[in-house]
C-alpha cells in the first residue's frame, strides 16, 4: 500500500514510517521538518509541507491508497488557542475526497470526544486546564472526521512514552473499558500500522493502553 502520513518527522508519525516500511509499505513523509527526517529508504519520499496548507496536502495525497495523522502540537503551544487538529482535518478530507481515497486513520488522544468520560474525577481538572484547548480541538476533529463519510479509525493513546516496541498493550474499544494508562509511541505505531490493511476498526475509535 502507498500510505502518507501527516506529521512523520518525529513521535508516533516517524515510529509509523519506520514500522510501515519495514512491513513493505510505500510511505510518504509530510511534515514542515521532513527534509530533515534520518531515514532513506528506497519506499520512502519526504514532502516538506504544511497541513494547513491546500496546495501542500493534495499534492502530497496524489496517488496514496492510506492517510494517516499523526499531528501534534508543542508544549509551549497548550496555552494558546488551538485549531491545528480541526483545520488540518478539514483540509485533508477534502483532498481525499477529491482524490477517491477512502481510508483515514487519526491519532487523537484519551479525553477526546466521547472518550472524555473515562476521565477520573481527581483527573477531570488537571486535564482541563493543560490540556483543555488541544482536546477541546481534538474532539471537533473527531467529529469532522465521523462525519466525513470515510473508512476512517481514531486511534486514542493513553499517555505516551518512548518506550520500547513490545507489541504488549490493550485495545480498549468499548466505551465501559476506557481509562487512562501509558503506552509507547511504537506500540501506538504498531496499532497504526496494523489498520493500513486490517477493517476490523473501521469507524471505530479505540482507547490503547498497555
Ligand atoms: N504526549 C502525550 O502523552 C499524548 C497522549 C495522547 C495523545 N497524544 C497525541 O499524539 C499525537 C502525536 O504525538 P507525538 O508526541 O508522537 O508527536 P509530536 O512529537 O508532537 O509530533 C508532531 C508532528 O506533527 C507535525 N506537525 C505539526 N504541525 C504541522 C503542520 N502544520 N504541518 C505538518 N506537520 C505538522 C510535526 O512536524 P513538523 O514540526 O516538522 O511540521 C511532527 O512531525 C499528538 O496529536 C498528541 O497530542 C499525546
């Protein structure tokens, strides 16, 4: 599969390159840093880009069966309003759209969207006031994206690390399941890029934990 990945110069979207690659895929890097990515690859193409740029995203989705997000923002960046998760969202859903591709998968987060009732109570305020604005945007991208008409999967990792890839953690897809916990980015990777080929969680959004 040809797969493009949004956000793959660092963090879980680097990890999914890499492990997409190793698993055959052809990949494409978009980020605004991709030119600087440390990996070549005969099946890798780097696309110095930005997500919120039209222009940038349809070109880079040309010719690609898989998208995936994998965006984040700076810490310095948390207290400052946040529409890069939404806006980027819109942005490459009509250029998929255009382009006849069907599968999105996304990278939001525990306490986006419905997930926000897992959310203990000593929890609830801590998280609103750190991470109150990325998520309030998370979940309007959530919403974008169940409502985009795509084969899509919403990926919602626990807190991460850079731990280890053991392949080890749970895939909490019932509402009832979801709590917070930790998980390392490659295992966040390995669940990305298991659903390039695999629709047991199309219009699903799964809270993964170890
Ligand atoms: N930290 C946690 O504990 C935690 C928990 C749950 C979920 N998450 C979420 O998981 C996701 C991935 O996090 P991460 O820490 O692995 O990644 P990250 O290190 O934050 O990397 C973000 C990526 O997004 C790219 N990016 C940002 N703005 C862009 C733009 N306008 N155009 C193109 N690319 C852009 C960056 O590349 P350039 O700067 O080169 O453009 C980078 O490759 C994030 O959405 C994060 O909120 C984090």
């Amino acid at each position: 599969m040809r797969v493009l990945i949004c956000g793959a110069s660092k963090g879980i979207g680097l990890e999914t390159a890499r492990q997409a690659l190793d698993a055959g895929h052809d990949v494409r890097a978009l980020a605004r840093s991709a030119n600087a990515i440390a990996v070549s690859h005969s099946s890798f193409e780097k696309i110095q880009g930005n997500s919120l740029k039209i222009e940038d995203v349809e070109a880079a989705v040309v010719g690609v069966d898989v998208v995936i997000q994998t965006l984040g923002v700076g810490l310095g960046e948390l207290f400052q309003p946040i529409n890069l998760f939404s806006d980027a969202t819109r942005i490459v859903i009509s250029a998929m759209k255009k382009e006849g591709i069907k599968r999105l998968l996304c990278v939001t987060g525990f306490g986006a969207g419905d997930s926000q009732a897992g959310i203990s109570c000593l929890q609830r305020v801590p998280f609103q006031i750190f991470l109150g604005r990325a998520y309030g945007d998370k979940t309007l991208q959530e919403k974008l994206i169940k409502e985009s008409g795509l084969d899509w999967t919403i990926a919602r990792p626990g807190v991460l690390t850079n731990g280890p890839h053991t392949g080890r953690y749970q895939i909490l897809s019932e509402p009832s399941q979801w709590r917070n916990g930790v998980i390392s980015r490659a295992n966040v990777a390995e669940f990305l890029v298991q659903q390039i080929k695999d629709e047991a969680y199309v219009g699903k959004a799964p809270v993964l934990i170890n």
